[in-house]
C-alpha cells in the first residue's frame, strides 16, 4: 500500500492527469470534460488522481486513507465514502462517461460508462 503513494504518476507533460473524456489538473484542482470545468476540493481532488494512477485496479478505504490523510490519522471509512459521494456528484455534473465503481467489499475503481 505504500508503494501507491511512492509510484510516479501517469502525467502529461503539462502535469494533467486524463482517463477517458475527462482532464484532471492536480495543481489547480480543476476538473475538465468535453470543455467544462469544475473545481474539486482538495480531497476529492486527491482521492481522482488516486484512482486515475491505478486504473483498472481497485483501490481500497484503507489505501485511500493512508495515503490521502496519512498513517496516524483517526480517519474513518465513512471519511472515503462521503468524500467519493461528492466527486461523484461533480463527476454527474459534467456529464461525463466517467463513473466511480464500488467493489463491494474491496474499495473503488474508475470506471469508463458504455453508452450505446
């Protein structure tokens, strides 16, 4: 779990962050798609940068919090949770194909939505 933290990110050479139709930009915390922007909080934020560094992979609660709120926390699973309920209200307001996916029982992963 540590290794998440340590692993070099996947950025452009404008340090952008992109999976699918959307553009994350880490330093700004802007949030774009399709031209539309949004600002994240620095939490969201960070919890999107996680899960586009590890796509196609499930990220668990306990990996989030480690890395996001730090080793010596009492940071809970319901930090996570309301945190992903609100990048996932941001991520609907951009209309974006781009959705956060539970895993039950493990964590989370980002996922590209098919529409027909």
């Amino acid at each position: 779990m540590r290794a998440l933290g340590r692993r070099t990110p996947k950025l452009n050479i404008d340090g952008l962050l992109t999976f699918a139709n959307i553009t994350l930009n880490p330093h700004s915390l802007i949030l774009e798609c399709d031209g539309e922007e949004i600002k994240l909080t620095l939490k969201e934020s960070q919890l999107l940068e996680i899960l586009i560094k590890n796509n196609n992979l499930v990220v668990s609660k306990e990996t989030f919090i480690e890395v996001i709120w730090g080793y010596d926390t009492n940071a809970e699973d319901n930090y996570v949770e309301t945190h992903i309920s609100l990048l996932r209200k941001k991520l609907s307001r951009l209309k974006t194909r781009v959705i956060v996916r539970t895993v039950r029982g493990l964590g989370y992963t980002l996922v590209e939505e098919r529409k027909p």
